[in-house]
C-alpha cells in the first residue's frame, strides 16, 4: 500500500506565522514515514510553496493544489491543517479546499469563520445557555461613547479584537481615560472590537476532538498566569503555569467538559477544538473556542492527549484519517 501523501500547511498571514512553522514542524517530525509521505507547505499571501532538497521554492498550483518535484506532479491525498490565525483558522483556507474537493483536517468553513469571530460566536451559543461575560461591540468608525460602555460592562474590562488569536489586541483596562486608547489600538488589529467584563474566576482550558469515531473531550487544563491574563507571555514565553489535568473541583470538571462537548456538538464541528473558560461561582463562563490550537510539544491541546494517553502521533495519524472518513461519508 502507497503512503498517503499528505500536505501540512503551516504560516499563515497574521503575527502568529512563526508559532504555526512551529506546530507544523511537530507535526512533520511525528508522522510515521511508512505510513504518510508528507510535504511541508508554506502558505504566505505572496506565495504558498514548497522547499526541495536543494532548497529551492516550489510554487504549489492553486487550481488543484499540487506541486511538481523533479519533473513529477504531486496531487495530495488529504491535508493537515496547521496554520494558526487566518487563513487557517478563519474559514478562508476550508473554503478553498472544499471548492477543490481536498479533505483537510480542521472543521469546515463555516465553523472555522464563525468561531474566530468572537461577536459571533457569542451571539451564537448564548440561546444555548453557554456563560459568558456581559459585552459591548464597536466598529471602526463608530463614536465610541465610554461612559456608556462601561456603564454596562464595568471595569475592570477587556478590550479584544473581534478576530484575532495568540492574545493579539487584546488589552486590561482599568480606568476609564485607558479605554478609548486600547480600543484604538485593538483597532489596528481588526476594524471590530469586543469590549467584555471582567471575569474574576479561574481559568481552565479544554479540548475537545475526533477521536476514532467519536466525540471525546480531554482532559482539563487549569491556566495560572504570571501576568495580568492569558497573553501572549504567558502562552509562549513561560509566563505561566499550565496543570493538566486541573486541581478543580470533580463537580467542576463535569460541568466544563459537559460545556465544551455541547460547544462543539452544537456548531458541528470536526478536527480539534480547544475552549477557554473561567469559573465564576462554580459556573464556567466561556471566553473563546480555537479551531487550530498549538500543535508543539508544550501547547495545551498536546499536553492534554498525552495526559488521555494519546501521543502525539496517534494524535496526528487520527486527525487525518478522521479528516479522509468525513470527505467519503
């Protein structure tokens, strides 16, 4: 039997290209080479390619997705999805693949748009009885009326860009005149700004996937940072402790890992899912779900497969085949 050949996409167009290279390089080193034959591609906005053996770029054909080493043309049997931020978490790259017929290993378009938009999401799953912080919106252009804002959001708060990861745009505000100064500044990351109140409670982290067939949620990570939040400090740069599985209450745990299946079970997801909650008298309010969490050894989701006993290269191996069932069902 033929290896699978397998395209990882890795980059992206956003601050966090370097962390996707990172978590594609993991995913490269832990595919059993008997069983993939597997291809790194960069994907930037200029160029999306290839790197030979010699070094040389190898553009990839968007029509079809192939690329052409040594004068043979190689067409892709699935694709494994490891572009952090947008186009691979914001539904753009599904689109694409779905419009070419190539199964990729992430949910579809419309659950990778609607989950990176924080606005969104939220409208989405609070009929649902999902928690979640009271919240302002502003668009680029409105007028931005601040004691009306935090007359109903309070402060502290949080000003977050409506589509961004990695803690990008996102800034703790405590006084009043600090306000408008980081909703412009969120601004230069999206031209849609989330404004939220401040949830003073602990943070857990939880992942749910596809797991041969099924649904399973992993076990839960608790979040202690060093810093004021969850930032991007304290997510790459050892600002924080990360325990899995949490020291939390078992009526907790339930509760959560109840939440984090209903999240995913209720948007229709496939692939990885990770969500962020913080526990405000016992109940979990929900603070963001990411469709294309790190993939490092040290990332979040890895760390709570392996407390599950998966490693990370069944964790892989199981993506891509769940990823070719779900195109032939």
């Amino acid at each position: 039997m033929q290896p699978l050949k397998v395209a990882v996409i890795m980059g992206g167009f956003s601050e966090e290209y370097k962390i996707s290279l990172k978590s594609g390089a993991v995913v490269m080193k832990h595919l059993n080479s008997q069983q993939f034959e597997a291809y790194a591609i960069i994907i930037t906005k200029k160029l999306w390619y290839y790197t030979d053996d010699c070094g040389r770029q190898v553009p990839v054909n968007k029509h079809d997705f192939s690329i052409v080493v040594d004068d043979k043309k190689i067409c892709f049997d699935v694709v494994f999805n490891a572009i952090h931020g947008t186009p691979g978490e914001d539904g753009l790259i599904q689109a694409y693949f779905d419009l070419i017929g190539l199964p990729q290993t992430s949910c579809g378009a419309y659950q990778a748009a609607i989950t990176f938009n924080k606005r969104d999401l939220l409208s989405i799953l609070k009929p649902y009885g999902i928690r979640m912080a009271n919240s302002y919106f502003v668009n680029k252009g409105d007028i931005i009326d601040t004691n009306a804002i935090i007359a109903r959001i309070g402060l502290p708060c949080f000003v977050k860009a409506n589509r961004s990861g990695s803690s990008y745009g996102i800034y703790k505000v405590h006084q009043i005149e600090d306000l408008l100064p980081s909703v412009v500044k969120a601004f230069e990351v999206d031209d849609a700004v989330l404004i939220e109140s401040f949830l003073d409670g602990r943070e857990v982290s939880v992942g749910v996937i596809q797991y041969q067939g099924e649904t399973f949620v992993l076990p839960i990570t608790e979040i202690i940072t060093e810093n004021e939040f969850f930032d991007y400090e304290a997510k790459y740069l050892g600002k924080s402790d990360e325990v899995t599985p949490a020291d939390i209450p078992e009526s907790w745990a339930t509760k959560v890992s109840a939440v984090a299946k209903k999240i995913y079970d209720v948007l229709g997801m496939k692939g990885f899912s990770r969500s962020e909650f913080i526990f405000v008298d016992g109940e979990p309010h929900l603070l963001e779900v990411n469709t294309v969490p790190g993939l490092t050894e040290q990332s979040l989701l890895p760390q709570q497969a392996e407390k599950a006993g998966i490693s990370l290269k069944n964790l892989f191996e199981n993506a891509i085949y769940e990823a070719l069932k779900t195109s032939t069902s």
